[in-house]
C-alpha cells in the first residue's frame, strides 16, 4: 500500500473550477483571496475574485497557516475533506453490488469523470479507484479464506480467470500468500474527513491501530511495519471501531469530546507503549515536556528515546503527541505538521475555557 502526498490539480484547472462553482473538486483544494485575506471551498457562492488575487491550497491548515481566515458563508473548516456527493453516491453503489467492475465506460455513462476520479482517490486514499476496487476484492477474498473458503473459489468469486493471476495480486496486496491468509489478521481502513484534512483510520477485531493524516510522511512506513512486522492484511472496510472513532473524532472537532474511548491495540516495544500510555495521560487542554514524560516513567535521562517513542506514534489526536511540547515551550515537531499541531493545542484550550466558571 502506497500512501501519497496530495498534489494539486494543475492551476488552469483550478482555476476553472472556482469559477464555474465546481462542486467536484470540494475536498480536492481550497482558495484563498489575497486581498480579503479570506479562504473558501471551491464552489463557494460569494463573488468570485480575479485568478490573479488568489492562490491555492491542498488543504485547510495550510490556508490558516498562511495567515487566511475562513469563509463565512461556505465554512471550509467545516467541509474539509468531505467527499463529493458523485464520490459518496459511487461508493454507495459499489458497497450495493461489489462484484460491478466499474469499467471508464460505465464511469462516464453515470456521469463520472475517470480522470477526475483517479485524481480523487490518489489524493484520498493512496492509490487509483480501479485499484481500490481490486484491494476491495481481494480484501473480500481474504476473509472468504479466513472462514475456509477454498483458495479456488476465493480466487474466481473475486473475478480472476487464473490461479496464479489470484495468487500474485494476492501477494502483493497482502504481503502474504492465499495459503497462509487463514492465520493473517485483516487490518481494516477507511478515509475520514476532518477540518484538518483526510485522514486514514485503521483497525483490526481488539481495536483502533492507526490514525494519520493522509499527507503524513512516515505514513507510507508505518503501514509497511505493519504488513511485514505484524503480519496485518490491510484492507478496505469497516468495523464498529473505526465507526466509533468516526462519531468521536468529529465530536472532539466540535469540541464536545475530551477524552476517546475506542478501543485500542497498539503494536509496539514495551518501552514504546509505555510513553504511549504516558501520552493518554496528559490532561485535554494541557501539555507536557519529554523530560517531565522521562521523569514520570522512572528513567529522567530517556528524553531523547521518550521523543522517538512519542514520533513513532501511529494514533494521532488519539494517543495526544501533539500535548508534547519542548521545555522551553515551543511546539517541536509533529508528523501531521506543526499548523495542525497548533490548531489542536487551540481547539482544545478554547474548549476548556468555555467549561470554566464565570468570575465575578
């Protein structure tokens, strides 16, 4: 599974699409105004300013970082990262009949742009629709095996007309062979949308495994650790975690949530959990230092190796690394960036100060 950075669209295309309203490109980047100072959804309804006056951005955060505000009318902190409705109305219909191999013909008989598509699902989700579809597939075949369906009939009930066709996709996908897939555990992901951009969720039965920001650089490894050291079958779909941590995470962006209750399983050395249980226990709203994490696991002089453990966190937001600052207060680094770093560390002291008593 490759994970990739987004890229955006070239700028005549943008361009285009803000104005003409293009609801498509909603998710895909955002416009910022340099003489109002404001930033919009691609299809915001306010006058449309001149091209030269505006510059363009993959993401939300990287508008607020910018110094741009948010768009009042359009609310683009609250639609970042939605899918489009032709997006959401074609998973629905391949979540209605899987087997529908979603040819560019059918595509674009329903309306649907493949160019536009493929672009969508690059920036979302790592890799092209088509692809998708064959994970999908094969992700289907993998719990077929697992409760004893034979490799055969896994193999042509997932549309292959070859065996070793099956068994090669299989590999590749799963980093496994259909043989050895009954003892595998299937490592479920699906795309999240938040104010701060998409994000990857991913779980298996015991719990929530991983939650990044799509553009994460380390994203790609942390996955591939996971297929080759774990043993995990990543796969696309669902489970009741990653629809708990759906309904949590959009009700701690709304600042009615302090502490997530998903369950967790978190793979990793014994030294690493523990700094990873440390980080749970910083109080929402508040921060901490290495040091004073170093200090409260018994080992002051591990501050270094506390830091390591605290970037090699798989569950952003979750596991709080963005609490973590440096002792002389700066916000050091964060792996979704340290915008977003600063908007959490905003939201939730905003958050606790509207729960704070009035003084009189």
């Amino acid at each position: 599974m490759n994970i990739q950075t987004a890229v955006l669209p070239p700028h005549a295309e943008m361009v285009r699409a803000m104005l003409e309203r293009d609801t498509a490109y909603e998710g895909v980047f955002f416009t910022a105004v340099k003489t109002t100072g404001i930033f919009c959804r691609p299809s915001c309804t306010a006058r449309k300013p001149k091209p030269e006056n505006v510059e363009f951005f993959a993401h939300a955060d990287e508008c607020l970082s910018a110094g741009y505000r948010a768009c009042l009318r359009c609310k683009p902190l609250d639609a970042a990262a939605i899918a489009p409705d032709w997006v959401q109305t074609l998973l629905k219909a391949v979540e209605a009949d899987p087997e529908v191999r979603w040819s560019d013909a059918q595509l674009l008989a329903e309306g649907i742009e493949p160019l536009m598509l493929r672009r969508w699902f690059k920036q979302h989700f790592g890799m092209t629709f088509h692809a998708w579809l064959r994970t999908r597939r094969l992700g289907m075949a993998l719990g077929g095996i697992k409760q004893g369906t034979s490799i055969d009939h896994a193999a042509f009930d997932s549309g292959y007309e070859s065996l070793s066709g099956f068994r090669d996709a299989f590999q590749k996908s799963f980093h496994i062979t259909p043989g050895r897939a009954a003892q595998s555990e299937p490592l479920l992901f699906t795309r999240l949308t938040t104010p701060l951009g998409p994000m990857i969720a991913m779980a298996e039965r015991r719990g929530l495994v991983l939650l990044e920001f799509l553009d994460r650089p380390a994203l790609t490894r942390e996955v591939e650790e996971l297929q080759n050291r774990y043993g995990y079958a990543v796969v696309p779909g669902h489970n009741g975690h990653l629809q708990q941590i759906e309904r949590q995470l959009a009700a701690y962006f709304a600042g009615t949530l302090s502490e997530f209750t998903v369950a967790l399983h978190l793979p990793g050395s014994e030294f690493a959990r523990q700094v990873w249980s440390a980080l749970r226990q910083i109080p929402y709203g508040q921060t901490s230092t290495y040091g004073t994490i170093a200090a409260a696991l018994g080992k002051p002089g591990a501050s270094r190796a506390v830091g390591l453990a605290n970037g090699h966190n798989r569950l952003s937001i979750v596991v709080p690394c963005h609490r973590v600052i440096g002792a002389d207060g700066s916000l050091t680094g964060y792996g979704g960036g340290q915008p977003r770093k600063a908007f959490l560390l905003r939201l939730e002291n905003a958050a606790v100060q509207l729960t704070q008593p009035l003084a009189f």
